[in-house]
C-alpha cells in the first residue's frame, strides 16, 4: 500500500467510493446525489488543506483522507481531517496508515490541534482506531446523526493535542 | 426594535459591522478582509437556512442572526446559529432578542435541537446569555481560538434540546 498526494487523474476512481460510503448512510452527513464536480470541490482540497490517497500496488484506489484547517482566521491552528475507505479494503489498515500520514503532516505544518467535529457514535471501528492514535471523545452532540441502521445517535467531538515536535 | 428577516438591501449596513467584529478579533474565525460579495455568501443565507435582523425604531441595523441546518443530510435536523450586534447596539437586549425569535423559529420548523459549534470561552456575555436560554456547555476544544487579548482560549460547543413542541 502507498499513501500519496490525490491528483485529478484519482477523481474518477473516487467518486464511487464518496457515493456508495455516503448512501450507506452510517458514517457522513453529506448530502445523497452530489455530482462528480460537487465531490470534488467537497474532498479535492486546496492548500492549505491537502487530499491523500491510498493504492494497493496495482494503483487501485483503496481509500482518501483530506485534512486541512477547521477552521479560518483565527482558528487556523486547529486542523481536521475526514477518511473514506472503500468496502473492499477495509480490515486492512488502510484507514490507520491514512490517519498516521494524517498526523505527521499536521506536526511538520505546526498545528496546535486536530479536531474531529462529527464521528459518528456507532462507527466504533472508527472511534476505537481515532483512541489508539491519541484522540479523545471531549463531547457527543446527542442524536445529531440519523443512521440508516440505528436511527437518531450521537456525534462524536475527538481532539487530539499536538506537542508542536515534528518527530519526522 | 423589530426583528425581522434579511433582504439584499439590508448588506450595505451590515458589511462594516461584520468586519468590525472580525477585526476586534474576539469573537469570529472568520478571515479579515472578506469583500462584500464574500460576506453576503457567508452570512446572507437562503434556504433551508435563514438570516434576520434587528433594527431601531428609525430603521437602522442594530445585529444580526444567521441559522439554519448545521449540517446537510443526516445530520439536518440539528439547527446551528450565528450572532453580531453592532458595538453601538450592545447591552439593549439585542442579541437575546434575536436569539429567541431564532429558537422559535427552530422550534416551528421541527428541529430537533440546536447546536454552536464555536463560542469563544472569553465572551463570557454571549456563553452566558445561551447558558439563560438552555444551552449547555458540551465541551470546550482547547487554545482553538486565538483572541487578539488573551491569546489561546477555548471553543465551547454548546448544544439546545429542542422537546418538538412548539411554544407559539
């Protein structure tokens, strides 16, 4: 597996990922639908945000992460970051070398933080892996998730402090 | 006063207001030197979302209010808000006033809770006056906001419980 910067050339290959994870309807409150042009505005990002992907060794997509600041101005020292792992890949920690890509860079950038604003509660292979890599849950938005399996559950607010060493 | 609903007419005002908040450097993540155009994108909002006013007697802008859904798709039924009252406008009630026109309206439109992602620890007049209104204190992101003042400070998110009961 290799983890590397998304270019255009990956936008094809994802657009289906984006689709089937959000109509699955367990884990992101985009909105069903979007166009190949709406996901791209919605995942491609631009600096100083930052889009990964990971490929097996043929160059298949397994799975993206984008990151960037929370949010402008004066909160720009806080990033976030958001995980799409495509069904087939999953179980074969895809989603952890992302997430590790994920903090190194937020480190060598010098963020103070990173805050996760909406995982959702019963994704618990998500949440267990967020707490192995540093996070914790600092509050859950009750029944602010409509899950297709679960209905009405809580969101997640994960933080995890950065020390501002670059360990690279 | 009078609160009532945005219109096109109402930006002219309500662009050095904005700024003059975001520049204090207080209270708003927003970045500084957004254009007209920017502000009308980010505050004037359309539907499902809403944006309101509150003028004096002889007409003029006394704050404003944003809200609408915090998220899209299955997180829609949790609502989110935004306030500015003009520095000339404060300690009159203004922003309770807005804010309870903007929790009825909530209310009326069946939402199921409502939820601030983002005040600022040190504006201690804002954190209490939701605290009057119901709003609770989830959790606090630390050093997510940098205040021209004190430096690194907390990010309350503060959440509603809507009972689907409409009062009016």
């Amino acid at each position: 597996m290799l983890i590397r910067e998304a270019s255009e050339s990956d936008l094809e290959e994802f657009v289906p990922l984006f689709r089937s994870i959000v109509e699955a309807g367990e884990t992101y409150a985009y909105p069903e639908g979007l166009s190949e042009e709406e996901i791209r505005g919605l995942w491609f990002e631009r600096p100083p945000g930052r889009t990964t992907v990971a490929v097996d060794e043929a160059g298949a997509l397994l799975g993206s992460a984008k990151m960037g600041p929370n949010r402008p101005g004066r909160g720009s020292h806080v990033g976030t970051a958001s995980f799409m792992v495509g069904a087939d890949a999953r179980g074969r920690g895809v989603g952890r070398a992302l997430a590790e890509d994920m903090i190194t860079w937020h480190r060598a950038q010098g963020y103070d933080g990173i805050q996760f604003n909406a995982v959702v509660e019963t994704n618990t292979t998500a949440v267990r892996l967020w707490q192995e890599l540093g996070f914790t849950v600092l509050a859950t938005v009750p029944r602010a998730f409509d899950s297709r399996a679960h209905g009405r559950v809580g969101l997640h607010v994960m933080y995890l402090p950065l020390d501002g060493e670059d360990p690279t």
